[in-house]
C-alpha cells in the first residue's frame, strides 16, 4: 500500500530563514503527491501537486517542491518565509487512482520565530 | 476549483446523542470525501459518497455510525451518531470536481463530545 511520511512533527524557523519540510513516500510507479496548508481554524488548502513532468513544481505563497525519484522525496520549500506561514502542513499521495482516494502525512507544524 | 461550506462550524454535543454535519458545494461535484481529524492528527478518510450510490466506507468505519447522505450533486451531509468523548474531531468534507485527484476542502466543523 501507498504511504506517506513526514519525519518532522515541529520545525521553528526565524521569519525571512529558508525552509525545507520533508516527505517520503511509498509507492512502485510515478506517485501523485501533494502538498496542503492548514492554517489554525481554516480548512486544507493546496499548495502545489506534482503529476509527471518537471520533477521542480512550483506552487502558491512562494512554495516550491522537488520530487526525487532516487530519494523518494517530495521536499517542500520556500527561500524566505513570512509570519503568515505559520501552519500545520501535510504531504499527500493519491492512494487508488480509480477511487480519487488520497492518504495524508502526519503533518509537520510550522513556527515563524519573530 | 469548488468552494465549500460546512455547517455547523463548531458544536459541543452530550455523548450518546448525534449531530448530522452539512456539506454544501458551489458546483456540481460527482466525488465527495468526509475525513475525520482528531486533535493533533492527520486526516482519515471516512468514506467516499458520490451521488446517486451507496457511500464507501474505509476500515475502521461502519455506516451505523458515520451515516452518509448524497441526495444531489451539491450537497452530503455526515451524521455522528451515538456519540462518546472518542468522537471529538474535525470533520471535513472535500470534492474532486474534475477528477483529476486534486481536493478541495471545506472549514470542517468542529465537534467536541462531552
């Protein structure tokens, strides 16, 4: 079965420091991944998805994410972040194609320390 | 993209009793998820409803308790019912209007049983 982790459960970054939050996956052929921002008291919002293609996506808020095939990675990035990144972010990969069926991480809870 | 709204945002319900969750859609969506998210944790699929068929339940969850409505191509809604203190969550629904694996999520609401 398709997995998905996040080995950081708590990063705290300075505000304008770069970030990278890290994702594994499991899976034999081309994952579908993403990457979600949940903000307190929000609901999940997309940041960026990476199907086949340019193995760099770029996404919204400045984010960006490599998928390494040789690493099985799907790193998150952003060069300087702001205050307002503060947030719970999840990596997901689709599970069951047929079913749109997709599995979440455990999460990585992100800190902006002024 | 879709935009979704979830009603009620929040209750405080006595065990034993149930509360029947609203999700609405601002477009016709065929595929339409309801996860679970405890305090702290990740997102666990309940089950997939799609219009006009029976919902798919994931292991670990009975449509005795979770049941699921899909009268139309808009709206779903999930009830809790016989609630315990174990069932305080966020619920959230999410579609997949294109197909295409990409989910759009609602504010979820958040339940605390008492």
């Amino acid at each position: 079965a398709q997995s998905v982790t996040q080995p950081d459960i708590h990063i705290t970054v300075s505000e304008g420091a770069s970030l990278e939050l890290r994702c594994n996956y499991s899976y034999g052929a081309t994952p579908y991944l993403f990457w979600y921002v949940q903000s307190p008291g929000q609901g999940l919002q997309l940041l960026l998805k990476y199907f086949s293609g340019d193995t760099l996506v770029q996404g919204i808020k400045g984010f960006e994410a490599e998928f390494k095939r040789s690493q099985s990675s799907f790193n998150l990035r952003k060069p300087s972040v702001h205050w307002s990144d503060a947030a719970e972010y999840f990596c997901a990969v689709v599970e069951d194609s047929s079913a749109s069926k997709i599995i979440f991480g455990s999460g990585t809870r992100l800190s902006i320390r002024p | 993209s879709a935009v979704i709204s979830q009603k009620p945002s929040r209750d405080i319900c006595q065990r034993g009793t149930s509360l029947t969750i609203q999700c609405q859609v601002d477009s016709q969506v065929t595929m339409m998820f309801w996860y679970r998210q405890q305090p702290g944790q990740s997102l666990t699929l309940i089950a997939t409803a799609n219009q006009g068929s029976e919902a798919t339940y994931e292991s670990g969850f009975v449509i005795d308790k979770f049941p699921i409505s899909r009268p139309n191509l808009t709206f779903s809604t999930l009830t809790v019912s016989n609630m315990s203190p174990e069932d305080s969550s966020i619920y959230l629904c999410s579609v997949d209007p294109e197909g295409s694996y990409e989910q759009y999520f609602g504010p979820g609401t958040r339940l605390t049983v008492t």
